[in-house]
C-alpha cells in the first residue's frame, strides 16, 4: 500500500556540497636524478619518504643513495623524496611484468610445470619458447633462469622488490622492443602464470637513445610537478649545469636547482672559468652553488635543512647561514679562499677558530638569499591557490562589482597575513614607489598593503572579458641578520 505522499511536495530540501579545493604545491620536495637502471624509463620517478626505502631499491653504493642519505640526515629530517631516472645512455626494451600477488607468486603454483611454453616479440622478432622444465625449481630466480635459457635475445629476471617477471632486451636504443607474451600452440601457457600477457596487466617499456641531462630535467618536470628542487646524483659537465640551469630559470613552474662543485679553481680568485663563476655570470636565482672537496652531493644536505620549513605554522622562515651539514667535512680555508667563494656566490660548509663549523652564505647563484627565494615561491603559490579556491569553490559566482573585488581583495590579505605569520615578511618602511595610497616612506604596519582598483575605473574590454581589476600588493621582507658589529670604548 502507499505510504503516503512525500514530504517533498510540501518541503523540499536539496544539499549541493561544494567542490573540493584543490592544493597547494609541496615546497619540500627534493627530486634526485641519477643514471641507475632501478626505475624504468616508463615509470621514470619514483616517490620515497625514508632513507631505508632508497637503500632496498638502490643498495647502499649508488650515488642516489649516498645524495638522499645527506638529504636525510638532516636535523630536523626531511621526507618528501623523488628519484628519477637519467638515461644518459640508450636503454634497453623491456617487459614489465604484472606485480603477483602473495598467492600467485607461490612456487608451488610453477614447480608442477613441466612443459612450459609461451609466445613473445623481442626487437620485433616473433619467438616461441617451449619445453620449459620448472619442477625442480625452489625459487622465482630458477623460474626465470629456466625461461632465460630458451631465449637468445633477451633476459628474464625475477624482480623480488616489486614482486614480477621483467624481459629485457639484449639490445638498446629505440628499435630495442619487448612485446607482450601470448599463449602457446601446445604445452603448458606460461604467459599468464608469469604475468607477462596483456590480459595479466604486463607494460612493455620501449628502448630509447640516450638523451642529455637538460631533456631528462625536461621530461621529469612534465611528468610530475610534485618536486620543488633538484640534484643531479651523477656527473656533470659546466654544459650540462649550464643548460639545466637556464631550462629550470626558464620553466613556468618554480623550482631551484643545487650544484655541488669540487673544482679548486672555485676557491682561487684569479680564476674566471669555474663552473661557480659561469652560474654567478648567468644571475640565476633559482641555482644554488656549494663548493665542497669531500662530498659531490654536499647541496642535498642544505635542501634537507631548508626543505623542513611549514610556512603554514608560526614563525618558522629561517635563514641557511650558521646551518650545519650532517657528514659533511667542514673547509678549511684562508681568508682569500673564503672571500673568493662569497664573490662567486658560492656557498660552502666551512670550520671557523672558535671550534665551530657553519654554511655561508646561504645564496643564490645571482646574489639572492636562498631563503628569500623559497619563500617567494611559497608566497607566490600560495596567494595565487588560494584565490584560485576562492572562484573554483563558490558556490555562486564572484560578482564584478566593488563588492566581488573586496571578496578577492580579503583572500589576498589573508595570504600575506600568513607570510607574516611564518616569518618571511614583517612591518616596515615602505622604500619603493607609490602603489594605490601607500607612499614611499610610508610604514606598512602589518608588514603589507594591499589594493584593487574600483571597478568603475576599469575598461570596457577587460570587463566584457570577465577579468578583475589588477590586485596590487606591496610587502617587506623580514630578511636575517647574518652580520653584527660592536664598537666597545673604553676609559679610565
């Protein structure tokens, strides 16, 4: 029977939640580009939040480890971590297996195999192996050894890590293929016991010639924009430095980019031709130029200090002079040497005469401050995300009236009431030119100013184009002490 009528036809109630806002960028995140073959071309980068997942991917020995473990030994620790791959040199093809689970990578499942077959392609070549024997096997190692044996052209491994089969060619550059395994015409079809078939879920990774560190710093950027810096764990030529440099000042996504340099031409003054000199004379804000005569990878531990800082808490900004390098062996340098490396902006973990050991200075390749730097960029993606929000999460729209350009107007400002809030910008004398009612000399007593202009005062054009009046913002940096003088006089 009927239950009545609904009350819908009296009160009708509808919930429409809200998009959900989209985040901000990560400005903690290190990638770390290196030439070992752990990660595939296809898969390219690969996220790690601990020192120990490097080291069961990477071992010990590998330059990516030995840069993420000075990452990670910072204090306090870092854990935002990308390693992708360089292929410096033609790379192989490949057959990347489906990842087993526990249950289908028993070797029980493969010891009652005595006639194994299946079909494959490698570097075009159509192969069928059969008469595979697995019934003595007490491992996946001796499964893909048996399989191997049956094979000229390729490799097959067991990658225990990841939990599947891989087929690599024995070929490399681009005509290098591995193609998907298919079922035989007799014996028993091991290209879905292996994982290795189409309908298992195997990816072919097709070879490629080797590329330069500038197209892999290119290709890396476009496959995530999740890192913020960067450290090349391999070796570089002043044109490799030189080109990454001018692509990461040029990418439309802010990043920066850590060099360590070993070369005793950066300590020497009358030297012009180091690679610290090339970087100062390209003024590059976004490169960060340590010299150190232990350590390649000395700059992952100034990106592991700096990379700790939450510019969504209170007062937590901080400068890298007088930081500390954990394992790094601090320099000892004459005068002239110290004062030759602050002239080419290059910083450098150095011993002082009272027992102590800091980072100096703490800049960029063009003379900017690293943390002015970090922080700008923060500040940047921050004021843009959240007005960003403000438009994508209304629920109706921001009208282009005086009114709506208040309600941008307030998201602005309560962005750069948080740059206060972490440090990065403080009150102050206004030195610059005059924006909206503000005037040099003026003092910004919250540290900022900011203003739209009346919508009345906009043209007809950039209205009918839907576009806000221009939102203008004049803020001071808080900026660091990082030298004092002290004049004592004394009488009688």
């Amino acid at each position: 029977m009927s239950q009545g009528l609904p009350v819908s036809r009296v009160v009708n109630v509808t919930v429409d939640m809200s998009s959900r806002a989209a985040s901000a960028r990560n400005f903690g995140a290190l990638l770390i580009m290196g030439t070992s073959s752990v990660i595939d071309p296809l898969e390219r980068l690969r996220a790690y939040s601990s020192i120990e997942e490097v080291a069961t991917d990477f071992g010990t020995g590998a330059p990516e480890y030995q840069a993420a473990s000075l990452y990670y030994q910072q204090s306090p620790r870092p854990v935002d971590l990308f390693i992708g791959r360089w292929g410096n040199e033609a790379s192989a093809g490949l057959l990347r297996g489906a990842i087993l689970t526990a249950e289908q990578a028993k070797i029980s499942r493969f010891t009652i195999v005595t006639d194994g077959a299946m079909k494959i392609t490698v570097n075009g070549k159509a192969i069928t192996i059969k008469g595979v024997d697995l019934s003595r096997e007490t491992n996946l190692n001796g499964v893909a050894q048996r399989i191997a044996e049956k094979i000229n052209t390729a490799t097959v491994l067991w990658d225990a890590s990841n939990s599947r089969f891989v087929v690599t060619s024995s070929t490399a550059g681009k005509s290098s293929t591995v193609g998907f395994t298919t079922a035989p015409d007799s014996g028993t079809d091991l290209s879905a016991l292996t994982g290795l078939s189409q309908a298992a879920g195997a990816a072919p990774v097709a070879g490629m010639d080797g590329e330069t560190a500038a197209q892999a710093v290119a290709t890396l950027a476009d496959f995530s924009s999740a890192w913020y810096g960067l450290i090349v764990a391999a070796i570089l030529s002043a044109d490799d430095i030189t080109a990454i440099a001018a692509f990461i000042s040029a990418s439309s996504t802010s990043r920066i980019f850590g060099v360590t340099t070993q070369d005793t031409a950066t300590i020497d003054a009358s030297r012009t031709d180091d690679i610290a000199s090339q970087l100062k004379q390209g003024k590059s804000g976004r490169v960060f130029t340590q010299y150190s005569s232990t350590s390649p990878y000395a700059a992952a531990s100034v990106f592991g200090r700096a990379f700790t800082v939450n510019f969504g808490a209170n007062n937590t900004t901080l400068t890298l002079k007088f930081k500390q390098e954990p394992d790094i062996q601090a320099e000892l340098l004459r005068t002239s040497q110290a004062d030759a490396l602050a002239a080419k902006n290059c910083n450098v973990f150095v011993r002082y005469d009272n027992d102590t050991a800091i980072l100096q200075e703490g800049v960029m390749a063009n003379g900017d401050f690293f943390d002015e730097r970090h922080g700008l960029d923060w500040l940047q993606n921050y004021v843009q995300n959240n007005l960003y929000n403000l438009l994508y999460t209304s629920t109706t729209k921001v009208p282009q009236t005086d009114a709506g350009g208040t309600r941008l107007l307030a998201s602005v400002e309560q962005s750069m009431a948080q740059a206060v809030n972490n440090g990065l910008i403080a009150p102050g004398v206004w030195n610059s030119g005059a924006v909206g009612q503000l005037s040099p000399g003026d003092t910004l007593t919250k540290g900022y100013y900011a203003f739209i202009q009346p919508m009345a005062a906009q043209a007809q054009a950039d209205r009918e184009k839907r576009q806000a009046p221009p939102i203008q913002v004049a803020c001071k940096l808080a900026g660091a002490v990082h030298f004092a003088d002290v004049l004592i006089t004394v009488v009688r």
